[in-house]
C-alpha cells in the first residue's frame, strides 16, 4: 500500500481523545503477587492492603499530526467583498517552497486599490491647504494685531496730546475770544466817554452830538453782548465741548483695547479651528494611506504561496483528525470564507505525536521524558521521542480528565501520515516495599475499611494520604496498615453502600 493510499484510508479517522490506560501485566510486576479480592459481607469486593512494587510504565494511545505544518488561510483587513477562487493547487498534490497553492480573483480588490490611491491624492490635497490656512492665518493674525495696536498706540498718543496740549490750547482759545469781546466793549466804552467830553468841550448841534452818542452807545451795547456771548461760549467750551472731546477721545482708546481683547479672542479660536483642522487632514491622509498599504498587502494574500515543501490536504488537521473540505469548494469561481484553513501543506517523515495522559498520572510525565513510539500502520518500527512542556489545559474523560501530552519526534517513515495512530510507552521506574490499593478504592483521600463479618453498609471511611498511581493500583503514604481490608470499590456520596 503506498502512503498516499494508506493517508486516504486512514487520515479521516478521529482522535478518541488520547486517553490513557496503563499496561500492567503479571511479568511487569516482576513476580509481585496480584492483590487478591474477595466479597466482603455486605456483597461488596474487598482488597488487602499489602506491600509490593509499583511499577510506573505507562501505555498511552497517541495520534500522529504534523509537526510545523503550513495552513492556507485568506485574512484581510481593509478588502470588502467576496473572495472567489481563480484556480487551487489539486488535493495530495506535491508541492515545492515558493509554489501558488491558491489564487483569488483579483479584480475588485485593483478597483479598491485604485478608490484608495484617489482618496489618497485628495486627503493629501486637503492636508496641503490645511497646513497652508494655518501658515497664512499665522500671519494674517499676526498683521491684524499690529494693526490693532498701532490703532490703540495711536488713540492713546491722540489722548495724552489732548491732556497735555490740544485740551489746555482749546481752553486758552475759548478765553481768548472772551478777552477779545471784554477788550471790545472795554474799548467802546472809553470811546463814549472820550466822546462826551468831547461834545462838551466842543461847539456842536445837539443834534449831532445825539447821533454821535447814540451810534457809541449802541457800540458799546453790541460790544457788550458780543462779550457775553464770548463768555457763554467760553464757558460752554470749557464746561462741555472740552469734556465730550476728551471723552470721546478716551472712548476710542477703550474701544482700542477692547478690539484687540476681541481679535485675540477671535485668532484664539481661529488658531484651534485651523489646527483641529490640519490635524483631521492628518489623520485622514493616515487613515487614507493605511488603507491603501491595507489593500496592497490584502492584494499580495490574494495568492498564497508555500513557504515549505510538502503534500496539499484541503481543509485542516485538528483533534487527531482531518476536517476535509470538498475539491468542488476550492473550484474555479467559487466563493471562500475568510479566516478559514482552505488547505494544509505538510512534509512527510515531519510529524509529531499527540497522545492523553489521565490526570492520575500526569505527574510522572514531565518536560523531556522520553517515551518510545510504535506506529500501529508499522509493525516492529519504534522511535525514541521527548515531551514537550505538558499542556494546562485540560479535556473531559470518561472518569477523570486527561492532558495533551505532546511528543516530538526525530524524522519518521514517510509512510506515516498525519491521523495515523501509535502506542506511547513511558517507563517512569519503580517504587519498591510501598503499601498498595487499587486506584478505585481511593475517592477524594478516603478509602472504606471492610472487617470480617460486618454487615453491610458498616464499612467505615478513613482518611488517607496518596502518593503515585498507575492506573491500577496507588500507592498508600499514611493511613492504612498492611493486611487491613478496604472496599475494592469506594464510596461515593449518592451511591448505594453494597
């Protein structure tokens, strides 16, 4: 039978689970006498406590599996859409490193690497004109605020002017028109009184003296009133117009100042505003070029290439077991599911074995320990093996769980093909002149004592500390003395006591 033939008959058979169970035979015990049973009164089996050697070599049922095999799988990150098959290697197909074991159809992820290159330019785009709004708006604020202070600047020189020369000049000018009106009326009155002397003096009509007298009197009544008006202006310059000027001159200063509170508010938050937005522009170009190395490197996984040289299985190897998937689902123009092992490539004579170890024993097997593996398709052949580190995780059994024990292997027959099963045989020594019972009479550190001619449902419990087992019988520490009779069968909580 070749071994593709052998693969194909066998490769599909499962892993029961690797449970263990030990091989202890009359020969093994090395002439210690089986210990003896007998029915107790209540009808129950009975065991004698005794001294003997415990002889720990254990016998487990293992799978082989492949060692480092490769797993063709599709995984994307950015690709939306299906994934179609274009053309597969065949299943049991030999292949070399570097061969193309699947290859997808390429044309709409190249429509999404183009989508993505455009969306690319544009955040770039706009990446620009966001750094360009945040260099220009710089120096636009920068401008403004100079403007701004020189506003202020200005104002406040146009109001110390005011306090210091325009306002005192415009006082002395409203004095000034008053002096020149009392001067005036000053004036016409000598005039009138240089002119009655005059007419006194003189030989003049009367009639000329009274026009003379009239025209000077209502000079020096024009004068007067003209004075009073420079004086009502005098006072209302200096009262009112010299105040209103210097306040509004104040409140240009203050408006000055408020505006420039104003503008450094306004450039505050236009410095955010353009800063939040060169920093969108930024992470769209990120997200944007991330997307596009996402869909390039989706592009490369659209064909899957071995990294080894091996035999092509379709589907996975898990459990102990091939979980096939049908040469019709990796046809041409068929869609596949992600993230799911479309086809195994794995190298014949690189294989590892896989067996379950109760936990009663897992104790004795540790990191290391060698064990010898028989292959059941190869008769008379043998190899030398050493454990992995034990597994923490352990599997549900029929009477207590059982841990992977991983055993790695030199190079094996290529005849051998993964889901072949093996015997594993582990000498771990022995224990000489121990105090014996089978496993089955200990249950959770108790064992029931039997004494002669008790009735049934007397047995009594007792505690007892346990060293190693094989599987068959356990080795006694502390509790029990040699020729007391225990119950073959402990108790359980729930079980009938016969």
């Amino acid at each position: 039978m070749t071994m593709r033939s052998m693969f194909r008959k066998l490769g599909a058979v499962t892993l029961l689970g690797g449970l263990a169970t030990l091989a202890l035979t009359q020969a093994s015990w090395g002439g210690a006498t089986m210990p003896a049973t007998a029915p107790s009164a209540g009808g129950g089996q009975t065991s004698v406590v005794r001294r003997g050697t415990l002889v720990l070599s254990l016998d487990f049922d293992g799978t082989f599996e492949p060692s480092a095999p490769f797993e063709a799988r599709i995984r994307t990150r950015s690709y939306q859409g299906d994934f179609i098959v274009a053309r597969a290697v065949t299943t049991g197909a030999t292949v070399a490193k570097g061969d193309v074991l699947l290859e997808l159809e390429s044309d709409r992820i190249d429509d999404q690497i183009a989508a993505a290159q455009n969306d690319l330019k544009l955040a770039d785009a706009n990446l620009a004109k966001a750094q360009g709004d945040v260099d220009l708006g710089q120096e636009s604020d920068v401008l403004a605020m100079a403007n701004a202070k020189i506003s202020l600047a200005n104002g406040q020189t146009d109001l110390k002017r005011w306090d210091e020369k325009d306002g005192p000049a415009f006082l002395v000018a409203a004095g000034l028109n008053a002096k020149i009106g009392d001067f005036e009326v000053e004036s016409a009155s000598d005039e009138l009184d240089q002119l009655r002397k005059m007419y006194k003096s003189e030989d003049l009509t009367s009639e000329t003296a009274d026009i003379v007298m009239k025209r000077a009197v209502r000079i020096l009544d024009l004068e007067k009133l003209m004075s009073q008006v420079a004086h009502a202006i005098q006072n209302r310059m200096a009262e009112f117009e010299a105040g209103i000027r210097r306040q509004s001159l104040s409140m240009v200063v203050d408006q000055q100042t408020l505006s420039i509170a104003q503008l450094d508010a306004s450039q505050a938050q236009g410095r955010v505003t353009r800063e939040t937005s060169l920093f969108s522009a930024r992470a769209a170009v990120d997200q944007a070029r991330r997307k596009l190395t996402e869909l390039k490197n989706d592009r490369k996984n659209f064909s899957v290439i071995s990294p080894i040289d091996g035999v092509v299985v379709y589907g996975s190897f898990e459990h102990g077991a091939w979980h096939e998937i049908e040469p019709s689902q990796l046809a041409s123009g068929e869609k596949v599911k992600a993230d799911q092992v479309l086809l195994t490539v794995y190298q014949p004579g690189n294989l590892r074995l896989r067996a379950g170890c109760p936990e009663g024993q897992i104790a004795l097997v540790s990191a290391g320990s060698k064990v010898t593996v028989r292959p059941d398709a190869l008769p008379g052949q043998s190899y030398q093996g050493g454990c992995e580190p034990m597994r923490l995780i352990g599997q549900a059994g029929k009477a207590q769980q059982h841990f992977d024990v991983i055993v790695d292997l030199p190079s094996v027959d290529e005849r051998l093909a993964p889901g072949f099963k093996a015997e594993v045989k582990f000498d771990a020594g022995k224990l000489q002149n121990v105090l014996l019972v089978p496993a089955t009479a200990v249950w959770r550190g108790k064992v029931w004592i039997s004494k002669p001619g008790a009735a049934a449902g007397s047995e009594e419990p007792r505690n007892v500390v346990v060293g190693y087992s094989n599987g068959q019988d356990i080795q006694i520490k502390s509790g029990l003395e040699e020729g007391e009779t225990v119950l073959t069968q402990a108790k359980h909580p729930g079980a009938s006591s016969s």
